[in-house]
C-alpha cells in the first residue's frame, strides 16, 4: 500500500478523474491506477462508492463553500449567497451536482453557520428552519442536475438540447433561470416562515 495514502487523496483523486470519466465510469480501480496503487488498498480506506462519494463531496464543499455569514449580513442574503455558493460548487465537476445529491458530509464542522438561527434563538422550532434550508437546498441540487443534463461537460451543451419544441423552457439564459427560480424559492420559505410566527 502507498505509504500515507488517505481517504482526502483518494477523493482528489476521484475529483481529478471526474471530469473525464462521469460519474458512471468513476470506479475504485480507476482511482488505484491514477494513485499508483492494487485496488485493494482503497478498501482499506473505503468499503464501497458510496463511501467515496461521502468523502469526494466533503472536499468539493470544503474547498467552495463559505464558512460564515459575513458580518451584518441577513438572513435572506446569506442563504441566497450559500444557495449560489453551493450550485458553482457543484458545476466545477462533471456530475457535480450528482456526486453531491444524497451524500453525507464526513466532517460536520465545515456546516457553518445556520443562516436562519436567529429564528430560531427568537422560538421557531428548529425543524421548521431545517425544513426551509432543505427547500432551498433541493431546489439548488435539483436544478443543477437538469443544467448538468443540458450541459453534461462544463461549458459543452448537448445537441438534443438545441432544437426542441420546449425551447422555451431551455432558453440560453441559464443565470436568469436559476436566479428566478432561486427568488421564488426563497420567497416562498421567507413567507411561510413569517407565518409559522405570525401572532
């Protein structure tokens, strides 16, 4: 076994590997081969892909995400901003966004802070806020993995995609979509939340 091979290395190595290989064809012995090392010696490390893809999507959200609500920020724009953060985040990859949809972080302190705790020190319950940040957050992985589909090598559309007759809903301004529909996502969380406190 390579000496002072780790579970960081291996996911690197998966994330160098990504870009060309898709998620598909991203297996252990792939990863062995670009590290120098039997197969064999990942399993020390790993049991299986889906350990992987726990540990590939820790170092793709430690490496882009913000840490902390900049100072004096509110609510709304910090969770805007971590909503931008975590789609870019994803689109540096070749199936990004699926890599990340339904994985486990393995480090919990890179969370930062919770954009709606001042909500819940002043008496919402904090299920109520985890069930805002999910929405927001299902609508982020959501969309990039359409985008993603659309646009399966970063900045390469797939053809299918050029004539259709749905174009409108696949028009080119993929920025303008997201931002929309970002707005109204967060509309619709910032007004139910007020009313889960409304007197």
């Amino acid at each position: 076994m390579k000496v002072g091979l780790t579970r960081q290395d291996i996911a690197r190595a998966g994330l160098r590997l990504l870009n060309d290989v898709g998620l598909n064809g991203l297996t252990l012995r792939l990863i062995a081969q670009e590290l120098g090392v039997k197969a064999p010696a990942l399993y020390w490390h790993m049991k299986n892909k889906q350990e992987l893809l726990d540990e590939m999507a820790t170092r793709m959200y430690a490496d882009a995400m913000p840490g902390r609500v900049p100072e004096g920020m509110g609510e709304r724009e910090s969770l805007e901003l971590a909503a931008r953060a975590l789609r870019r985040m994803m689109l540096a990859y070749r199936d990004g966004a699926k890599v990340f949809a339904g994985t486990f972080l393995t480090d919990d302190s890179l969370l930062g802070d919770n954009p709606l705790q001042g909500r819940v020190d002043a008496g919402l319950e904090p299920y109520l806020a985890g069930r805002a940040l999910f929405t927001v957050y299902t609508y982020v992985i959501g969309f990039t993995i359409e985008e993603q589909a659309v646009y399966p090598v970063p900045g390469e559309r797939d053809p299918r995609y050029d004539v259709t007759p749905t174009a409108w809903v696949f028009d080119e301004d993929v920025e303008g979509r997201f931002g929309d529909g970002l707005t109204m996502v967060l509309n619709g969380a910032f007004a139910w939340l007020d009313d889960k406190v409304a007197p």
